[in-house]
C-alpha cells in the first residue's frame, strides 16, 4: 500500500514509522487483555457475538478440517469452528476439527487459556504466538484460515493477505470479519456519536486505559472501504471473493477462495 512507500503507517489518526506500529498495537492489546471479552460484550452490547455467529455460519466448519485463526487473541472465532464442526460430526468417519490460534501478544493468548469455556477443547487448540505478516505455519497447512477484527492492527495487510493465501491447501477458504463503513443513510451520524465518546469514555472508566480505546475507533476509521478490502484480497490471488456487511455496513465479512 501507499503508506509502505512512505515508511509511515497509520496507527489510528495518527502517522507513525512503519517500523513502529506492530510495537504499538502490542502495548494497546498488553493493557487490555485482561478486560478484553468484558469490554467487547459492553461496547457492543453483545452485538460483536452475533456478528461472530453469522461469520461462523458462513465459514461453515466441518469435521476433520484445520483452521488458523491468526490475530485470534482470546479465541471466540477457533472457539466456535470446533463446536459447529464438532455438530456436524455425526456419523461421519472423520477425525475431529482442529484448530491454531495464532497472535503477537501473548499476554491475549493467556487470556484466553485461562477462559473456563475453552478448557473441553484444550486437546485440538494450539495457541501459537506469531506475526500475521510472517505465519510460522507451512505453506498449504490449512483447510481454512480466519482473522477477526485484526486485520486493521496489521501493519502491512497486503503482506498478511498473502500469507493467509500461502498457508491455505487449494480449495481452502479465507474469511475476515471486521469493522467496516456503514452503508445505511444516517447511521455513520449515530455510528461517530457513539464511538468516538461511548467508547473512549468506557475505556477510561472501566478498562483504565481511554488511549487503547481510542485507538481502537480511529483505527477502523482508517481501515479501507469495503470494497478496496475485496480488491486487496484479490491482489493477494484469492478467487469468488465476495463480502456481505453486517448492521448496516458497521462491520463486514470479506471472503475469498484458493483455487
Ligand atoms: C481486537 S483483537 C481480536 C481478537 C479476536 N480475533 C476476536 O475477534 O475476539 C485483535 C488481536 O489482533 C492481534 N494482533 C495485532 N496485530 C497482529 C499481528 N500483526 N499479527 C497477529 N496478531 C496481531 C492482537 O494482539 C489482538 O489479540
């Protein structure tokens, strides 16, 4: 992208050095692990595990499959993959779904380890520290691969995007759910009331850090239209790359296939 060339990158509002980004977004995931799941359910009023269960009805997880969900953070996305491919087992003589969370920030994979709901699948979850632009997997390793609501904190997403196509076998399928623009008149009004006091002032009050907050809704802010998303994934080979907007375009799903 332009901000490559620059050696500059946009960290919410903000220009920074390329170099300095993925520092920052670790100190903004370091201070909120330990609230994250509590801040997601307040700030969205529990609308983010809706959007999570429609991202999952479409990737459609099946038995025997392997996910790498990178930017996984606390694991609601591999979470939900083992349980509806475990749904879908029924008689089929396969072995059960795996899957690897894979973050930069430890301290949100220890977050998620000590969820209590995630103890019953503790045997097919891996929980990999690593960068979505370099993922430590083989190339051709996953029958699918996720990111959710990370994409935007990557410093060079054409870099992860390429990745994400490496590391799928052909056939496998790419998903991305994050924050997007809405489409519907009026509701980018309501939208910027609401995120740019609510979510700050939440920060502040219950988190105890307003700037992670605020960076968080500048940065989807600055995260591309819908439409430029689908054509980046396209520039990293995805084929039938389709994306479908949820609550108005508030946040969207982006896909594409390896074929
Ligand atoms: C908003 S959280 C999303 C976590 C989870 N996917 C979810 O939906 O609840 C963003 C996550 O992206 C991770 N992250 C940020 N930059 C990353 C990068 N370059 N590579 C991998 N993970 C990254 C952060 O550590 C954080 O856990």
């Amino acid at each position: 992208m332009d901000d490559a060339r620059n050696d500059e990158t946009s960290f919410g509002f903000r220009r920074v050095k390329t170099g300095e980004k993925a520092g920052l977004v670790r100190g903004v995931f370091d201070s909120v692990a330990g609230r994250y799941d509590m801040m997601n359910d307040l700030m969205s009023g529990g609308v983010h595990r809706i959007w999570k269960s429609v991202f999952l009805d479409r990737l459609s997880p099946r038995p025997g499959e392997k996910l790498i969900d990178a930017a996984g953070g606390t694991g609601d996305i591999a979470r939900g993959f083992l349980i509806r491919a475990d749904a879908r087992h029924g008689a089929a003589n396969q072995p059960p779904a795996r899957a690897v969370i894979c973050d930069i920030n430890f301290e949100m994979l220890k977050a998620g380890e000590a969820r209590r709901d995630m103890a019953d699948y503790s045997d097919r979850l891996a929980r990999v520290t690593g960068d979505a632009e370099r993922l430590p997997f083989p190339d051709r390793s996953a029958d699918a691969c996720t990111i959710a609501f990370g994409i935007r904190n990557v410093t060079d997403m054409d870099a992860a995007l390429r990745e994400f196509f490496r590391v799928l076998r052909p056939g496998g399928r790419f998903f991305c759910l994050e924050f997007s623009h809405p489409v519907m008149e009026g509701l980018q009004k309501i939208y910027d009331a609401y995120s740019f006091n609510v979510i700050p002032w939440l920060g502040e009050h219950v988190a105890g850090d307003r700037d992670a907050y605020q960076y968080l809704v500048e940065s989807i802010r600055a995260f591309p239209a819908q439409e430029a998303f689908a054509l980046m994934l396209r520039e990293a080979g995805f084929a039938r790359v389709s994306y479908e907007n949820l609550t108005g375009g508030v946040a969207a799903i982006h896909s594409g296939w390896k074929v």
